[in-house]
C-alpha cells in the first residue's frame, strides 16, 4: 500500500499532541464505524498519515483478530481497536489488542476501569466518545489518554449537545490535561482548522469515509449515492424506499445481519445533504416498512446497551 504519512513540511498548527501521542502525521482520525471500518480503511488512513480504526463492535472475536492481521499485512503504521465496555468477550479483546500491539483501543462511550487499568498496564492507549462535559470530566479522571467529543451531529448516539456548544465545553474541562477530538460534522480542512481554533487537537470523522474506495459499504448503495448525490431530494427517497427495503429483505433472506443495512440506510441521508429532519422522516418511511424487524433490533439493543448514566 503506498505511504503518504512522510512528506512535506507541514504548517506547525497541524502538528498536534495527538500526533506526539498516537504517532501519526494529521491529527485527522478515521472513527470506528461499525460494518463500514474494516481493514482496508483502517490500513488506508494510518498509510496515509492519519490514524485509523478498525470497528470492532460489529465483528466477532475471530474476524477481529483476522482484520488486525489484515491491517498489519498493509501498513506499518499505529492503529486502533473499536470496542464497547459491554462486549461479552470483552476481556479477549482486550488481551488480543495487547498481544498484537495495537496502539489505542476506542470505546463507544464509556470503557470500565479494569479496561482501561489492562490496556494501561500492556502500554495500550484509551480514547472514550463523550457527548457532555461531566462525561469527559469523569473520563479525564479516570485517567483516559484522549477523548473524542463528539456533537449531536456524529448520529446523536452520545447525546444531543451540538458540537459547537460541546466542543469548548470540554476543551474547557479537560483539554489542559488530555488531547481533545472534535467529532460530530466535520469532513473538510475548514472543520478541522475550526476544531483547532476551539482548542482541539483535530477532528475525528466518520459518515466523510462512508463513500471512500475502502470502506466496506457496498458499492450497490455508494454508487447512486455518487452519481444522485446532488439529485432531488425524491431521488433519495425512492431510492432509499424501494432499494433499500429490498436489500434488506432479501439480506435478511440470505442470512446477513439486518442491523447491518439499517445502519446504512440510517446514516446515509447525511450525504446527501438533508439534514437531521429530512433524515427522520427517511427513516419514519423505512421503520414504517420495517415495524416488526426494528421492534427485533430494539430489543436486541436494550439487552445490550449500558448506558451512560449508569457510570454516574
Ligand atoms: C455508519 C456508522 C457507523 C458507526 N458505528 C460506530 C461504532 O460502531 N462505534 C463507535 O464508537 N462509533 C460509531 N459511529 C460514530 C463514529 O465513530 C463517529 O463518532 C461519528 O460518525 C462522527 O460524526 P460524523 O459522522 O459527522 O463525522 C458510527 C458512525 C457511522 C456513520
């Protein structure tokens, strides 16, 4: 795979702790996004100075072990893990990360304290997602090595703060101590020289990968996403309707994870310029052709979920 991550001299405002930290060349992070960060992306940004990370979430033990493998195989450079603090196999995981030497692990949310005192105890790098200042505070306390604040606009998983109004507030609280990563609508170089003059350390994306040659979203949907990108909005809605259901019909059919192309159709809307209502009201649509199916995914995910709060 060809490397990008040496070069020219860079403008000294772009070299940033988290480079120091995680050793890359941008502070530009490629999150862990479930399905779609596998090990082509992963290995793709860290080759090209940027720090990637695999989404482990979504994988199982083994295809975890066999993606770090895969992302060693490609590049040479540092990388981190996805993980969730609620995992079964937590604890595999982890000393799997630790024997391959992976550089940070990531937590969607909050990690636990044995986590974090395991990965610290092998010399392995911790970075939560935090959608609230006391979140970061609590974070910051129990001794994480950086954390991703990450605005409403990154999905609305960790809260419904934007990132305008998150992102100072947690520069605030703890920037003094740790790297800040400003998460939640950034995809260009102005959002991340506007991250920096709040006081972050860089930008951490997700939805700008979606559509890159490496991720693992399947070219069927990226490329009308392509080539209607900037088509009307009905264009959207009927592709999304009627593709997409089927998609998951016949998926689901052939015994692929329904979650999987409801993550997709989920997120997509954002590339196509919408924004959160238009988003929603997508959605409504899809969920109105999927009742029973979400009414599954729903109670899957409240078994699974550990929230926040619970650590406060
Ligand atoms: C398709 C998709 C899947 C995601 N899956 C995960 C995940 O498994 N774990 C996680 O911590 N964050 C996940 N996220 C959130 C991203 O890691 C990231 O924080 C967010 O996308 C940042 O906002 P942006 O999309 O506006 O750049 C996901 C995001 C997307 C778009």
């Amino acid at each position: 795979m060809s490397d990008a991550a040496s070069g020219p001299a860079l403008h000294p405002a772009l070299h940033t702790r988290f480079c120091d930290l995680v050793g890359c060349r941008y502070p530009i992070v490629q999150t862990g996004m479930g399905w779609v960060s596998g090990a082509s992306l992963t290995a793709a940004t860290s080759c090209a100075g940027g720090f990637g990370i695999l989404a482990a979430v979504t994988m199982t033990a083994d295809q975890l072990a066999e993606a770090i493998g895969a992302v060693k195989e490609r590049t040479a450079h540092a990388f981190g893990v996805n993980l969730r603090a609620d995992q079964p196999d937590l604890a595999d995981r982890i000393e799997l990360c630790v024997r391959e030497g992976v550089r940070l692990v990531s937590f969607a949310g909050a990690p636990t304290k044995d986590a974090i005192a395991e990965l610290h105890g092998a010399g392995v790098l911790v970075m939560p997602t935090v959608g609230a200042r006391r979140h970061a505070e609590k974070m910051a306390e129990w001794g994480v090595d950086a954390v991703i604040a990450q605005g409403a606009e990154g999905g609305g998983h960790t809260g419904v703060v934007p990132t305008s109004l998150l992102l100072p507030q947690v520069v605030d609280a703890v920037g003094s101590e740790i790297p800040v990563l400003a998460a939640g609508g950034f995809y260009d170089g102005r959002g991340l020289v506007a991250a920096l003059a709040w006081g972050a350390d860089g930008v951490a994306m997700g939805t700008r990968f979606l559509l890159t040659r490496e991720s693992r979203v399947p070219d069927a949907i990226k490329r009308p996403l392509v080539v209607f990108g900037r088509a009307p909005f009905a264009f959207y809605v009927a592709h999304l309707y009627v593709i997409h259901t089927l998609a998951v019909i016949f998926g689901v059919m052939q015994g692929f994870d329904a979650r999987e192309f409801l993550t997709y159709s989920f997120f997509f809307p954002k590339g196509y310029g919408v924004g959160l209502p238009g988003t929603y009201a997508v959605w409504l649509l899809v969920v109105a052709a999927l009742y029973p199916l979400c009414e599954w995914v729903a109670a899957v995910k409240s078994r699974r979920q550990e929230w926040w709060l619970s650590y406060l």
